[in-house]
C-alpha cells in the first residue's frame, strides 16, 4: 500500500477558505493517484488571535490563573488540533471524499508523560491502516499523543511538524509533504527580507540549523526525525501547490555542493528573537555551580563566552523569571539585557572558508549595528544584536553573502 503523508499548518488551516484550498490539494492527489492512500495532519486553525488558535486555548485557562494545571492545560491545547481536523474532515465528507478523522489518541500516538513537551514513544498504527484499507483519507490531529496510562498530552511548540513525521517513519513512508503559507525553506525569512529565495534542495543538518536557530518554517525536531528514518520532506505552499517546493534529503547535499560552486558558499541566515543577554561576574567555580543549577531546571542557554572575571551567555526571554532565582540565590554580581535577538548565517562549508566571520563583522559595521557577542559552529556564526536591528543585520548578511 502507497501511503502519503501531509501536513497542513496552522497558516493552512485558518479559515474555510484555506481549508478550501487544502481540499482541492487532498483532491487533486486522489484523482491522480487512484491508489495513493493519504493521511493528513494538521494543525490548530490560525494564530494568536483566531478563536481557535492554541494560544486563544491557552489564555482560557491562563486568565483565570498563571500557572494552571499542566495536565489540563495539555487537554485544554488538544482541543485546538481536533477542530481543525473535524471541520476540515467534513469538508472533504462534503466534498464527496471519503475521510475520516482521528485525534492523536486514536492513532495510536503513544507519548512520555511530560505534559506540554511530551516525546513520541511510539505509534500503534492499527487503526490508521484500517481506515486506510477503508479507502478513507485519515485525519489526524497533529501535535498530541496519549501516555500509556491513558492522559492526553501533547508535543510543545511546532509539535505537528513532528507528529507528521514520526506518522510518516511508522507507516514506512518515503516521503513527507509539510504544507505552509511560504514556497519553500528560503535564504531568510520572506517577512523580514524581500530579497529571500526559495531554495530548492536542502539537507537535513543545514535546514536543523535554520530550524534551531529559528527559521520556524519547519521544526527541527521534525527535521532530525525524517533523518533518522530517511524520510525526504517537501515543503510546499498550500496557496501554490504547483510550485515544486524545497526537497529536504539525503542526495540535496551532493546537488548543494554543484549549486554552491556556482553560487553563494552560504545557504541561509536565520533569526530568533526574544533572547537575552547575561553577564556574569563569578569565579570558574561559582560559574560551574550556577551551570549545574541551570541545568537542573532545564533552561536552555547557548552563546557561552567564557573570560577570566566576566561570563556571558544567551538565554530565551521566557526562563529569565527562573535564571534570575538561581542568579539571586548565588549572590554574585549579574547583569541581563532583555530585547536582543540572535542572527545566524548558515553554511555547510563555513568552517573551511576563511575570512567569513570578519565578513560578516565588517557588514553589520557597515550599518552601525552594534554586535554584542559571537558565537560560532562548524556551520553557523551566531550574532547577537538588539531586537531593533533584526532586520538590518538580516538584510546586511544576506547582501554580503549573496544569497539573494
Ligand atoms: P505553519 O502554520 O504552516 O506551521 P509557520 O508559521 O510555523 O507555519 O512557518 C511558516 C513561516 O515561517 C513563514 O510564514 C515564514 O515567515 C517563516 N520563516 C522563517 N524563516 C523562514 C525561512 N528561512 N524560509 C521560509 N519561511 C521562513
Ligand atoms: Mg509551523
């Protein structure tokens, strides 16, 4: 059996309208392919905002109180995926095509117990292979799965990327289409540069940076999991699904390479905002305690400088209430300034190339943009700069490395 998994964001999925359009995607493929079978994930409908959006769930519990109960909470953001799919199955009911919809439960998704980043542990995919051998295009809710004990959790942020995925790796498939509001994994963030194109192959470790280093397109838990199984992923838009999209596999890496002598020597440059920075006075020893404590409460920190009298590192805007507990409780010396934001220029080759940090230093001076700190990979340079100069400092390395 030739099964096809989709996966329809939130962007997707958002209005009647849109859902139209995945509709006629749906279609298109079943009278095409008569033997294709499909299964379709998908999101919560829309974004902040959007009456049925996950964050519009989330503040019905979170008006009422700061910290509601996680398990609730879990329920409560579950609900989100399971409209979509029911509004989007009776669509294509309407439609004349036969489907049918499944929450995580009752695809068998069987997760950790973590609730709000729960790990997928495995698929019972029993009853999705029934409804497939019923001719039934499945619906499934993405970013939620069951605990064996029976709770519903779900997956943390970017979750039905991955849920799409691991959906895909259990019923052996080859390939994975992820569906979004742009053409394509791009130079940069089409919203914050013009100038940025569709790449049209990628491989999997590039396009994990972009994605851990912000570029929310795709997540990068999705991304290490389709490695791991050697699941190619299209990633296409739903508004112009004749477009060819970006393939992310294996063989992009070889085609990369003949592109790159041709072209940039780098691929991408991605951008995270809402990160801070801290500085830290303390000793080797005071600064290894407090990394123990961070660690402990699993806050996660990067950009780590490291001089005699002085620390530094980066840390999401969202832990700064619990790392300045730890910092308090030490009672060393620290400062934190909020509203910066990481950009990263990405490349497979940076390592081998030299010259390119001082490149990339001399056109964010070019601009006046101070740079606060670096931080730097076998493929990426991390630049840390105000919140206010995201967009220079993106359009800035864009121009410089070519990649338009
Ligand atoms: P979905 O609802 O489909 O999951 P997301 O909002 O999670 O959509 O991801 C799509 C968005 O990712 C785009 O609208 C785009 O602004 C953003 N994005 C950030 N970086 C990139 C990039 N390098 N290429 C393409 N899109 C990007
Ligand atoms: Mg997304």
């Amino acid at each position: 059996m030739e099964i096809l998994v989709q996966k329809f964001g939130g962007t997707s999925v958002g209005s009647y309208e849109k859902m139209n359009e995945v509709c006629k995607i749906i279609k298109a493929y079943k009278e095409t392919y008569k033997d294709l079978k499909l299964v379709v994930v998908v999101s919560a409908m829309g974004r902040k905002g959007s009456p049925y959006a996950t964050d519009t769930l989330i503040s019905l519990l979170s008006e009422i109180n700061d910290q509601p109960n996680k398990r609730e909470l879990d329920m409560i953001m579950s609900c989100g995926e399971i409209i979509s799919g029911t509004v989007l199955t009776n669509m294509l009911q309407v439609r004349n095509i036969k489907a049918t919809f499944l929450t995580g439960y009752q695809a068998g998704i069987i997760t950790t117990n973590n609730f709000s980043d729960a790990k997928i542990l495995d698929i019972n995919t029993e009853r999705i292979l029934k409804e497939l051998n019923d001719n039934n295009v499945v619906v499934i809710a993405g970013f939620q799965g069951k605990t064996e004990d029976g709770e519903i959790t779900t997956l943390g942020r970017g979750g039905s990327d991955t849920s799409a995925v691991a959906i895909g790796k259990a019923l052996n498939c080859s390939r994975v289409e992820i569906y979004t509001d742009v053409d394509g994994i791009m130079t940069a963030d089409p919203r914050i540069e013009p100038d940025a194109k569709v790449l049209d192959c990628i491989d999997y470790e590039e396009v994990f940076q972009m994605a851990e280093k912000g570029a929310k397109v795709i997540h990068p838990r999705a991304v290490s999991l389709a490695r791991s199984a050697n699941i190619t992923l299209s990633i296409k838009n739903t508004l112009n699904p004749e477009f060819a999209g970006t393939r992310i596999c294996t063989e992009c890496q070889r085609e990369y390479m003949e592109y790159e002598v041709k072209n940039s020597l780098m691929t991408a440059v991605a951008h995270k905002d809402k990160v801070a920075q801290v500085k830290i006075k303390a000793s080797e020893d005071d600064f290894t305690n407090i990394l123990n404590d961070i660690e402990k409460e699993n806050i996660s920190i990067d950009m780590i400088n490291f001089f005699i009298e002085e620390k530094a590192f980066v840390v999401e805007e969202e832990y700064i209430e619990q790392l300045e507990n730890i910092l308090k409780k030490s009672n060393i010396e620290y400062s934190i300034r909020k509203n910066c934001a990481k950009v990263t220029l990405i490349g497979a080759k940076i390592n081998g190339i030299p010259g390119v940090m001082s490149r990339l230093v001399k056109a964010l001076s070019k601009e006046n943009i101070p740079l606060l700190q670096t931080s730097d990979s076998s493929m990426t340079i991390s630049c840390l700069v105000d919140s206010n100069d995201i967009s220079k400092s993106v359009h800035a390395i864009h121009n410089e490395f070519h990649l338009n």
